[in-house]
C-alpha cells in the first residue's frame, strides 16, 4: 500500500479544513440552555462522548446515558466505522432509546488529510448489525460538534470526563482552535492505539481509530490532554463475549439487554471469522467502564506515546516508549490490565433498569 506523503500537507491543509467546517459561524458561548440539556438526577460528573457510533459505540452510549452518577452533556459524532450521518442517526437512536435529553451534535465527515475508511463490513451496513432497526430521521442539534466540544469543555471547566470513541478527527480541530481545552479537562479517555505488547486490528501494529486520523491523533496525544488509553489489546484480553457471556447479558431480559446483544450480529460474525475471537468484543464499552470507574482499570502505567503518522508500514502506531528510551516525559496514563468481572458487572447494571 502506497500513500502520499501527507507530513507536507498538514499545516497548510488544517486551515483550509477549518475553514470548511464554516467555524466562523460558531462562536464560544453560543449554545443556548435549551440546547444543553441535562437531566436533572444529580449526577455527580460530567461526560463528554465522542463517536462513530457503529455497534460497540452503542453500548458505551448506554453504559453512560443509564449510570445514574453521570450527566452527559453532550454526544459528539465523528466520521470513522460508520459515514458521519450513519454514526449521527444512530447515535440519537440511542440517545432515544435510553430516554435520554442528551445533544447530539453532527461533526467531521471525514478525517484531517485522508480519505474515510468505514468499517460497514464490520458493524453492518445500518452499524448496527442490520437487524431492522429504524434509524433514520431523527434531527440532531443544531451547530457543529467542534464549537460545541469547546463550549462544554469551557463551560465546565475542570468538571469534564472527554470519552472519545472513534478517530480524534473533531477533538483535534477543537484543540486547534481552544488549545486551552486540554488543561480544563478532567480525564480524557481515549478508546484506541495497542498498549502493551498487543495486536493491530487494521494492519500489524496499528488499531482503527488512532490508524484512520493518525495526524489528529498525533495532535490530541500532543495536547497536554490527560489522556488515559484503553487499547484494543484491553478489549481483547478483557471485552469478549462468547455465546455463554452473550446470554447471560441477553438474558436480563430487558430492551437495552436485547439491543446492546442485536446489534452485535455482524460483528460476530467478523470476530469468529476475521479476528479470531470466541465472540464479539466490545472495545468502545470497556473504555467507558473506565471512564465510569476508574478501578476498573486494575493495572496502569505512565509512558510517553507517539503515533507514526509518516511511515507506510506502521501508520497509526501508538508508539509506547516503554523503557524511557527518548527521554521524553509521560504523556499517557497506559491501561495495562482491566477487571473483566466489574466490567461485565457495571455493563449489566446499566441495562437492567
Ligand atoms: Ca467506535
């Protein structure tokens, strides 16, 4: 596989990418309290969600939506697994079904400097395993999702927990134009890269969503962010469901019960045949459960992580410097181990109200 040389392209080309968002148009402070909504349950923090809402994403949005001790203040969409107005629909499909008053909030169609690679051969054609679902017609919020990723994170300053589910597409546009963000922010967990020691799952080393926006990525890994990584080797050690697994989560018997299972089905498929899994895993879920519970992650490391951005081989690599070799400080909280059974646990209190 041959690719352009995009490392000339990036400065020159971010402005010209700003600049087609029509950013201009959405300024600091403009969303209303109308638009901003959040239930009034007492929740005691506040979360952020990036996402390509494919069927992994999906149960993430649940694990968040129905945890009593979290407000979500707003559901940002990216383009990654799913085409951006897939990723929109269903993500305000499951804004909807978990009752929620959420705002969900249209963003980046495609990534920084290359071309989308949607995953519809993984999650379905709909993301959401084709099981004749409607979800189509539903209207997000108005405005884009990098100005309102701005105004949350100012709004409540030192207050947020940014989960970002899919290609750091609109996080890095939003620190492009707030860089300031990045010291308001809580924790910032991100769903992506390989951590210790693992497998990529879009070419040997690299995962998907660091992989399909690796300059946005290089940006938010930059940022002074306080980013806590949960790889995909933290899925796979940990995010399995294999048919007994998948029954018992079934089996609770409740709407989201059944839907957080449905919607798996063609990413089944692709487990047992593609990444030789005993089920389906569910990678965007267990970052969640840290996000949610930061014990959950059982065994941590601080270690400064690069993303390859320029060599065809490895593109996307989150590059961990495990032995201090550059010399450069930690950047990353690195998620090493996870509690498969407090996972599970906390994904089962989720749908069984
Ligand atoms: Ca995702």
């Amino acid at each position: 596989m041959t690719s352009p040389n995009y490392t000339d392209l990036s400065r020159r080309n971010l402005l010209h990418v700003l600049s087609l968002l029509g950013l201009t148009a959405f300024g600091r402070g403009t969303l209303s309290a109308s638009t901003l909504r959040t239930d009034d349950t007492g929740a005691t923090r506040r979360f952020l969600i990036d996402t390509d809402t494919a069927s992994d994403d999906a149960v993430a949005l649940v694990m968040a939506l129905r945890n009593p001790g979290v407000s979500v203040e707003a559901i940002t969409v990216v383009a990654g697994n799913m085409p951006i107005e897939k990723g929109l629909q269903n993500a305000l499909y499951t804004r909807d079904l978990c009752q929620s008053h959420a705002p969900v909030y249209r963003g980046s169609a495609a990534p920084l400097l290359r071309p989308l690679h949607t995953a519809e051969y993984v999650h379905g054609n709909d993301g959401f395993g084709d099981i004749g679902l409607p979800l189509t017609g539903r209207t997000p919020a108005p405005g884009h999702a990098v100005p309102a990723i701005i105004d949350v994170i100012n709004r409540h300053a030192g207050e947020i927990t940014l989960v970002t589910l899919g290609p750091l597409t609109n996080i890095a546009l939003a620190l492009k134009l707030d860089p300031s963000i990045a010291q308001k922010v809580t924790r910032c967990v991100i769903m992506g890269g390989v951590g210790f020691g693992g497998v990529g799952n879009v070419t040997p080393v690299a995962e998907y969503n660091i992989w399909e926006d690796p300059e946005a990525a290089k940006i938010v890994f930059e940022s002074g962010l306080p980013i806590e990584m949960v790889g995909w080797d933290i899925s796979v050690e940990s995010a399995v469901f294999d048919p007994q697994e998948t029954a018992r989560l079934r089996d609770i018997g409740t709407p989201l019960a059944k839907f957080c299972v449905d919607i798996q089905k063609s990413l089944t498929q692709f487990a047992l045949t593609r990444t030789k899994l005993a089920g389906f895993d569910l990678p965007d879920p267990i970052a969640m459960a840290v996000a949610i519970d930061p014990s959950i992650a059982t065994k941590t490391e601080r270690r400064y992580v690069q993303i390859d951005t320029q060599s065809d081989l490895t593109l996307g690599q989150t590059v961990v410097d495990q032995l201090g070799v550059t010399g450069k400080p930690a950047n990353t909280t690195v998620v090493k181990e996870a509690s498969r059974e407090r996972f599970i646990q906390l994904l089962h209190d989720s749908v069984r109200a």
